[in-house]
C-alpha cells in the first residue's frame, strides 16, 4: 500500500519517530512534579469539604451528603493524580512549572471546589458554580447566589473557607511564585537588597510557615473582636474568614449593612490591616516594629486611602443632606472595602452621586499592597510608576544628566519596568477588551464596565445596573459570566502566568 505523500519512511522516519516519543516522554517527566503538587493540593482541598459536611451533619440538614459525595470525588482524584505523578527523587520546580503550577493551581481548583454547589443545594449550573467557585478562591468574593439566608449553613461556610484558602494561597505564590516569575515587578522583592525576604525569611518554608502564623493570627484576632461586637459565633467565623482574606463573601445578601456601628469601624481597620504585607506582621510578631512603618507600600495606602475618604466625605456633605458620623463610617467602610479589594458592602453607593462613584472606581484600580491577599493593580506598582515618570520627566528637564528611577531608596532597573510597564498595559487593554465583550453579550456597557472592572480587579463590589436589583451577578447571562470569570483568574495571576501558558514557545521550553 502507497504511503500518502509527504509521509517519510525507513530509518530516518524510525529516527524521528523515536526522537518525538523521546521529547514527548520528556515533556511528560516535566510536569510530574507539577501533577503532584496539584494531585496533593486536590486531595487536601478534598478533605476541607468534610467540615462543612460536619455542620449540617449537625444542623441535621440533608445537604450533608453532596459534601460528601465532593469530598470523596475530590480526594480520589487527587491522591490518584499524586500518586501517578510521584517521582522516587524528589525535584524542585523550575520556572516553566511554576508558571503552570501557578495557572492550574487557579483553574483547576474552582472545578472541584464548585462541586458541592452543583450536587445539592443550590443546584447551581455548571457556569455558575464554577463562578462561585472561582471567585471564591481568586478573593473576589462576586456571587451569583441571591438568598443566602436560605441556603444551607454548610454552603455559606464553604464559601468562606474558600475565600480563607484562597488568600492564604494567594499570599504565598506572591512571595514564593511570582518574584521567581517576574511578573509585573514581583522580583523587586526578591532582590538582596529588600528586607522583606532576602535577610529576614531567605527560604520558602519559612516565608510559608512565617504567613500561616501571621494569617490564622490575625483570622483568630478578626473573629473574636467580631464576636464581642455583637455578631454570632458563626457570623463572626465567616466574615473573619472573608475579612483577611479581602475576600467579601457574607452570610446574608444584606453584607455589611445587616450590621451598623462598630462593627463597621472594626471592619474598616480589619480590611486595612488585610492589604498590607503579610510579611510585616511577622516582623512585628518577631518585635521588629520599623518595618512596619518604613514600607512605602503601607504608607501610600494610608495616604491615598485618606485622601480618598477626605474627597469623598467633602462632597457627600456639600452635596446631600447627610449626617457627618453616618457618613464618615459608610465612607471609611465602603472606600477601604473596595480599596482593599474585599468587596463588603454597608451601603448603596451609587446614590452617593457620579463623582464619588468615580473616586471608588479609581481606588479600586490602585487596590491594596503587594505581599498580601488584596487585588488590582497594587500600590507598589503605582508607586513604580510614578518613580518611572518622575524620572524621565526629569531626564526630559535636564537631558545631559542620568536620572535613575528610584523606589524607597533603590534603583528600579529595566528587569523591573519593563514587565511593570508591560502588566499595567496589559490590564488596561484587558479591562477594555473584556468590557466590550461583556456588552456585546447584550448587557448595557456601563454594568459591562463596572462587572470587569470588580472581577479584574478582584474587588468583588457591585456596581452598575445590572447588579442593583439583587447586589449579584445573577442576572447576568452565561457567557457574561464566563467572561468574568476569565477576568477573575487573569486579575488574579497578573495575567501573564495564564496568558503565558498558552504560547508555543512556553511548551517548547
């Protein structure tokens, strides 16, 4: 029989053949390491459904059984995953597979975490549990689940441990993953001269066991003030839970505004005190307090976040009849929600007037520090970015002189501006892309404006039209909310770490 033309054959065909089974085998050992770092994180993400399977095992509520059933699908398959890929010597990753690890750690982790939400209550479609899911785990703490009150107590307890896990994983790819990566001026802070790593914490396990400390800290200190405040225990777990995390998600579709007062001040620290560096508590718990203070990143926070509150607070009393400490604890409250990226609502916003909407559009670009679980763009970038310009507007005024952009005391060079510069284009033409898709799906553009902008930027508070009649994305329509859920997980990983994936070059090594 003819062989199809084109087709080689005899030894140099035996050749080829033998060398592509060679690179694909080659391909294949590369992401052992990979699956079974996946494989194990599956199989504890497995293990963590059984808790809320305990509580309505208490609650004698029969949703216990689609806990259950995820739980083991989930640790199946993740021990399977394990166990196949495990290699007799142990290797470490190298940057490719914390490229992919970092992507699938992100997406895969939504699909099974969105089971429970599909097998009982609520009988979410695939899209929309996947949706809750994701922006659970990336902390963005958007939902597409009108009627909390009537849901399971297991669910509402799912949704914050995934927004806990979330941050805490978060938290550590941005100081482990992501400077080794170079995305976005990450490896700034791994340079020797920044004390945030190189000379505090040089190794990974103890930068992770220095933030597990730190973390479950300050969701202990979260949960036990929220309590004392006047919140149940079980309120108090959750909105701790979603707090540190600067994840949003609530136990009622009333958020926030189901409490006034204090708890709304404590909630604006707390929110605070969640987007600055992990890093810097654990300074301060080893009785460095400098630090702390010293950070360029912390103080651009305050600063801008109390220039953000003094416009605000300004307008709202020339421009409406509000009373000043009713006013000043929405605007703390709401502004330092949306700044952090956590997404906790106390008020309608938008009957604020146009121009406070777009101060909160604006710090919610900026979004909270780098190092911690906060979203957006971060300060430190913007701080870059402004060192950046200064620089060459000083290069422009006085062009025989060599201007260095510098950031806290150091010089930023090109292997920091230059994926800097590149991610901030990135996210800009994200923003406008996604946007006008979102709208050509038949969804008015400002609702399309706001609904990327919340899930790019990882925020999670609703703006926009669409979202007035239930504060969720529900009325969204599913290629809508695929859409938003892409931009939750690009926002979440610089987009670079998934775009990245998908370049023939990335698989060719």
């Amino acid at each position: 029989m003819a062989l199809p033309s084109g087709v080689f054959c005899g030894p140099s065909a035996g050749f080829l053949t033998i060398h592509a089974a060679r690179l694909l085998v080659s391909a294949m050992m590369d992401l052992r390491p990979v699956l079974h770092i996946l494989g194990l994180i599956l199989a504890t993400l497995g293990l963590t459904m059984l808790a809320p399977m305990g509580l309505d095992l208490l609650r004698n509520d029969p949703n216990w059984r689609a806990f259950f059933e995820a739980a083991m699908e989930t640790t199946l398959t993740g021990v399977l995953l394990a166990i196949a890929s495990r290699s007799v010597t142990p290797q470490g990753l190298a940057v490719r597979q914390a490229y992919l690890l970092t992507a699938g750690i992100w997406v895969l982790l939504p699909l099974f975490a969105a089971f429970p939400f599909m097998q009982g209550a609520p009988y979410a479609t695939f899209t929309d549990a996947y949706f809750e899911a994701a922006s659970g785990i990336t902390t963005t703490g958007s939902s597409v689940f009108p009627g909390l009150e009537d849901l399971p107590p297991g669910v509402v307890l799912w949704r914050g441990m995934l927004n806990w896990m979330g941050g805490l994983g978060i938290a550590f790819v941005a100081m482990i993953f992501l400077p080794v990566m170079r995305i976005g001026g990450m490896q700034f802070f791994r340079t020797e001269g920044f004390d945030t790593l190189g000379k505090i914490l040089p190794r990974a396990r103890d930068i992770a066991s220095a933030l597990l400390s730190v973390y479950v800290g300050l969701t202990l200190l979260f949960g036990i003030t929220y309590a004392a405040l006047g919140m149940s225990g079980f309120e108090a777990l959750i909105h701790a839970m979603s707090t540190i995390s600067t994840g949003g998600f609530s136990t009622s579709d009333a958020s926030f505004a189901a409490f006034s007062g204090p708890e709304e001040y404590a909630g604006t620290l707390f929110m605070l005190l969640s987007a600055v560096p992990f890093i810097r508590f654990a300074q301060l718990a080893r009785g460095s307090v400098q630090p702390i203070w010293q950070d360029a990143q912390v103080r651009g926070l305050l600063r801008w976040f109390a220039y953000a509150t003094a416009v605000v607070m300004t307008w709202r009393l020339m421009r409406t009849e509000v009373s000043f400490e009713p006013a000043l604890r929405e605007t703390l409250f709401n502004l330092s929600s949306i700044m952090t990226g956590t997404g906790f609502g106390s008020a309608n916003v938008a009957t604020w007037g146009a121009f406070p909407v777009v101060v909160l559009f604006i710090v919610g670009m900026i979004g909270g520090c780098t190092g911690s679980s906060s979203g957006s763009l971060s300060v430190f970038r913007w701080q870059a970015l402004g060192a950046a310009i200064r620089a060459s507007v000083q290069q422009l005024h006085s062009p025989h002189r060599l201007v260095v952009p510098r950031y806290d005391g150091k010089t930023l060079g090109d292997d920091v501006l230059n994926p800097l510069m590149m991610y901030f284009t990135g996210y800009i033409l994200t923003l406008g892309t996604l946007s006008v898709l979102v709208s050509t799906t038949g969804v008015d553009m400002t609702s399309s404006l706001f609904a990327v902008w919340t899930s790019l930027g990882n925020i999670g508070f609703g703006l926009g039209p669409m979202t007035v009649r239930t504060g969720t994305m529900v009325d969204f329509n599913d290629t809508a909310t695929w859409v938003m859920t892409l931009a939750m997980l690009l926002g979440r990983l610089g987009m670079l770490a998934i775009l990245v994936v998908f370049l023939p070059r990335f698989w060719r090594g």
